[in-house]
C-alpha cells in the first residue's frame, strides 16, 4: 500500500482532567477524502487543531508526507502543504473577495501584508485568486466586498482563500455549519469537485454530507477511535449505532 498522506499514531491530548484525544490513530490515504464524526465533545475539534498545530499533544506523533510535524509550528505546516477552513478563518469583511484571496496567496508566499499596496497589483496573486475563487464558483462575486456575499457564499470563499495557499491536504472543520438546505447541496456539490484535486479530511455533523462525500469515514467517542471504514460499513456498525448513529441521527443514503 502506497505510503499514507497523513500517519496520527498513539496522540494524546489532555486538558486538566479531560482526556480530548485519547491515544488516537489514524491514516489518510492520498486523494481520499477522510470523515471525522462523532459526537459532541468528541474530541474532533482537538485533533484537527493539533494536526495544523494550534495545539501541541502531549504525546504520540504526526507524519505528513513522510515528515515528522507534530511539533513543527503552524505556519511551517501551512508551508508542507496543511490548509484548514472554517471555524477559525476570518475573512475581511471591507475587502472585496478577491483581495481576500490574493492576500492569503500572498502571506502563503511569505510576504507581510506591510506589502499589500504592491501586492494588490501583482499579476501573479490576481490570478491565483482568479483561479481560485472559479474553483468554489465565486468568480463572478470577486470584486464583491465580503459583507455584501451572503453567508453561503462566505463559506466558498472561505474555501477559496485555503485552495489559493494550494495545500495537499485540506482540513475542513464543520462546512456546512449554520448553512441552509439549498447552500448545504451547493457546499456538498462543490466539495465533491474539490476531492478529485486535493485530499479532504472533513469534520462535519451533516451525517447526509458525509454519507453522500466520504471514501472513509472514523468515528470518534472520548477521544478514541471507535471504528475506521468506508461508509457501508460504518452505517452497518453496532458500536457506531449505539454511540453516534442513534434514532435521532436518521441516515440516509445516496446514490
Ligand atoms: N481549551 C480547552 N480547555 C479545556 N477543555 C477543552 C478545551 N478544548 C476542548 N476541551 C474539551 O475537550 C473535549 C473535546 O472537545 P472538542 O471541542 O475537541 O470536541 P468536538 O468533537 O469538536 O465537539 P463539537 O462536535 O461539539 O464541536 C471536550 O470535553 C471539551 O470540553
């Protein structure tokens, strides 16, 4: 088997008496799009946080293609190629969506925003968000400011301004959080684009959206690991019905 993208081997995260990630492991397979669900205080959160380095383990390990990361700082990890949306991205709200763009283009190259006046005019950035805003269907929006985009239309451009840093893995935490029923189809549509070019690791209550996105999906209760599948095996799993997919969480399937 090829060598996986992304390798958690035995983390543990602790918060006093809390036990958030409880000697978890886990793999990512190049172009797969990997679901983490689980309940609430599951600990979903906490890992994706300590895969982009906001937050250090206490112990246990991180290899992203081949590298040991796990206490690499954020930033040099958004350099390897780590890009994580939602929850914690804030878009300027007074610029227009494709400056929004080209300034994440731009401090993925490096550059302070001290710079921005030149940058504003830089060929190549304008064409990075170009392309990256036609990749989330936004092109016709991009001299839009964000306070004028609707709020699904703040999450593609949210998505947007994680493609233009060009990651090989893009972690996702709750996309379709606080979105409609026609935004979420929309989220769900454009996402199933995005997974042929970059490989996903999508945390997500939507269990039709992750049932309708994912090659894999792990479950997480306590911070563990109960179970790690493709989809008709996890919808078949005893632990995982009595932990997760109960009565209340009715799942669907599509085609
Ligand atoms: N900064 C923190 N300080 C103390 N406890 C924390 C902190 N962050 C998370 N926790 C605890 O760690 C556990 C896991 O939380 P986490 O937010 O990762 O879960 P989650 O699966 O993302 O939940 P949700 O689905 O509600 O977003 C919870 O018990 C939570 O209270």
């Amino acid at each position: 088997m090829a060598e996986p993208l992304l390798c958690v081997a035995n983390l543990v995260r602790r918060f006093g008496g809390v036990v958030a990630t409880d000697n978890l492991s886990l793999e990512v397979a190049r172009g797969e799009l990997h679901a983490i669900i689980g309940p609430n205080g599951a600990g979903k959160t906490t890992l994706i946080s300590q895969l982009t380095g906001q937050l250090l383990p206490n112990s246990g390990s991180i290899t992203f293609g081949g590298r040991d990361i796990t206490r690499l700082p954020a930033y040099r990890r958004s350099a390897l190629g780590l890009a994580r949306s939602f929850q914690i991205t804030s878009l300027l709200p007074d610029f227009t969506a494709a400056d929004n763009v080209a300034l994440a283009a731009q401090a993925h190259d490096g550059h302070s925003f001290y710079f921005w006046g030149n940058a504003r005019k830089e060929k190549h950035l304008r064409e990075t968000a170009r392309a990256a805003l036609a990749r989330v269907g936004l092109e016709h929006r991009a001299d839009t400011v964000v306070s004028k985009l609707s709020h699904g239309e703040q999450r593609e451009l949210e998505l947007a301004v994680a493609l233009a840093t060009k990651p090989q893995l893009l972690l996702l935490d709750e996309p379709m959080a606080g979105l409609g029923v026609s935004e979420s189809a929309r989220m769900v549509e454009l996402l199933k684009a995005l997974r042929r070019e970059v490989t996903i690791v999508l945390v997500e209550h939507d269990m039709d959206a992750v049932f309708a996105l994912a090659d894999r999906i792990t479950v997480l209760v306590y911070g563990r690991v109960i179970a790690s599948d493709v989809p008709d095996a996890i919808r078949v799993n005893d632990e995982v019905k009595r932990a997760y997919l109960g009565e209340q969480h009715a799942v669907t399937r599509h085609g």
